[in-house]
C-alpha cells in the first residue's frame, strides 16, 4: 500500500497571468513546504492524521495562505480561525470556531478529538481549552498582514455590508 | 483556506482544514470548514475530504460527506463524486474546490474558480499547481 498526500491552499479569483510573480512563487513554495512536512512523516510509515495536520501547520504559519498567520481580517479588523481534523479510521473528529488566539489552530481542533469529549468548541471557549491544554497562546496582531489590512479597506470602502463572496482574498 | 487530505501506508485516511474565513465577516460567521460534514470529513469506508470556497454554500450541500456517501452508498468513482458535488455546488451559486483521497490510493480534485492553490504528493514526488 502506497501513501499519498494532497493538500490545497484555498481557491478563488486568480486568474492565469493576473497573480504578481513573487505572490505566484511563495504560494508554490508554501505548498511544497507542507507537502514536504506531511511527506516527512508518510513515507517512513505514519499515520494520515499526524500527516495532515504537520502539513496544515505549515500553511498555518505560512502568510500567503488564509489561516492561521495571514488570515483575512473581519469587518472590525481581528482576526476568527476556524479548523476541523478528522480520522478515518473511526470518524472520531475535532474542531474549533472563532478562535482569537491560538497560533495553531489545527492541532487546537485535533486537541478537542483527542483530548476531550466534544467535537466542536467556539469562540472564548476554544482559546480557554487550547491554553489548558497546553497550546501557544499569541496577540491577535500576530496574524494580521499588511495586505490582508489593505484587502479589508478595499472592501469595506465599498459598503458596510461587503463580503468577498466571490473569494477574491479568502 | 487551506487543506489537506492523506491516505497512510496501513490505507486509513485523515482530513484537515483550517481558515481565517471570509473577508469583512461579522457577527461571528462561521463557514464549512469547522464543520464536519460540509468542509472536513474522513471516512476509512470512503475517503478524506477538504473543502475550500463560499462556506455558506458547502454547508448546504453537506458538500464533503455528500462526497463521501456517493462514494460509499452510490458506488461512484472518486472523481466522478467530486465532481457531482462541485456541480451541486455551482447550481447552488457557490464556488470552491474540493480536494480528497480514498484508502486505496486514489485521488480527486477539482474547483469551479479560475485558479485553486494545491499540491500533491507520494512515493513517486511532489508537484504542485496553481491553474489548470
């Protein structure tokens, strides 16, 4: 049995041409990174579950990537992770919504599926757990980007209630 | 949006999905992605799942165990699941990509948007992919 890892880093308006060349670089590079990470940890036998999310933290921490560092910004300019991890072999599943912060969002939700009886955690609740637990805890500015800050103005230059439904940024 | 999806050398497979969301949200949106079931799922009798794009849309579809029961209940092929629910998705006015891999091996992607970060990787290398 052979192993095998895909990963995606969003998807959304990029057009072929349109994407700056050193935005068009850093995105593969952020991917091979995390390829890298979960490869690292399937071919000398591991698990799919350490797998994915070795691979998750990488984008995490990478800032062309929406999660984690470099997350889009809400209407009010903070930023709200979201991450859900899920084993195959017994549909046990974790996840957490609305976190401020938790640097790892990832390992928070596989932290909710190992460690604690519940499936979904929100909001000050899931940083209360991910702190007890033992998860780096950092400021909210730690994740917000210039870019995403100057995404955020685009959009609300538009109207209070403009959202990126057409996943220009996300 | 970001994902990932594995199958491990024992054939059991695992999903990831983490997010910052959607740009300007309020008052405490919440997409698929935390959502077992509509952005994340893994199942070892079908496959792993992850979803990226319009959340509100995904949930809806119950997008990622939707791929996942075609697969297991319908005895369609991976790809062919994939992209039944990308459609559904599209019908439904949504946009995305979803990404999956099932216990034997296979893998499937696709989107509806112009472009889709991602990468693949095995025994055999790595490759990487912005456009089609």
């Amino acid at each position: 049995m052979s192993w095998k890892l895909v990963i995606h880093g969003g998807s959304g308006a990029m057009r072929p041409g349109k994407l700056p060349p050193e935005q068009d670089e850093a995105g593969r590079a952020g991917l091979a990174a995390a390829l890298e990470a979960g490869e690292r940890i399937l071919a000398p036998g591991g698990s799919a579950l350490d797998a994915v999310e070795a691979a998750a933290r990488v984008l995490e921490e990478d800032p062309c990537f929406n999660a984690g560092r470099g997350s889009v910004l809400a209407h009010d300019g903070h930023v709200e992770l979201d991450a859900a991890i899920m084993d195959g072999r017994d549909r046990r599943c974790g996840a957490v919504a609305g976190m401020r912060s938790t640097r790892a969002p990832i390992s928070a939700a596989r932290a909710v599926m190992e460690l604690s009886q519940h499936v979904l955690m929100s909001y000050e609740g899931a940083d209360d757990y991910a702190r007890e637990v033992g998860l780096e805890q950092v400021a909210n500015r730690w994740f917000q980007t210039p870019e995403r800050r100057r995404q955020l103005d685009e959009l609300l230059a538009k109207g209070s209630d403009a959202f990126d439904t057409d996943i220009k940024y996300g | 949006t970001i994902g990932a999806v594995a199958v491990d050398a024992k054939g059991h497979v695992a999903a990831a999905t983490s997010t910052g969301g959607l740009t300007a949200k309020r008052w405490g949106r919440i997409g698929d992605s935390p959502l077992i079931g509509a952005g994340t799922y893994a199942d070892d009798r079908a496959a792993a799942v992850s979803a990226t794009g319009l959340g509100e849309i995904f949930i809806r579809a119950a997008a990622a165990h939707e791929l996942c029961a075609r697969v297991r209940l319908g005895g369609a092929g991976l790809q062919a699941a994939l992209d039944a629910v990308l459609a559904d998705i599209k019908q439904l006015g949504g946009n995305g990509g979803l990404i999956a891999v099932s216990p034997s091996g296979e893998t499937a992607l696709g989107f509806t948007t112009p472009g889709m970060y991602r990468g693949i990787a095995s025994a055999d290398g790595r490759k990487v992919a912005i456009y089609d």
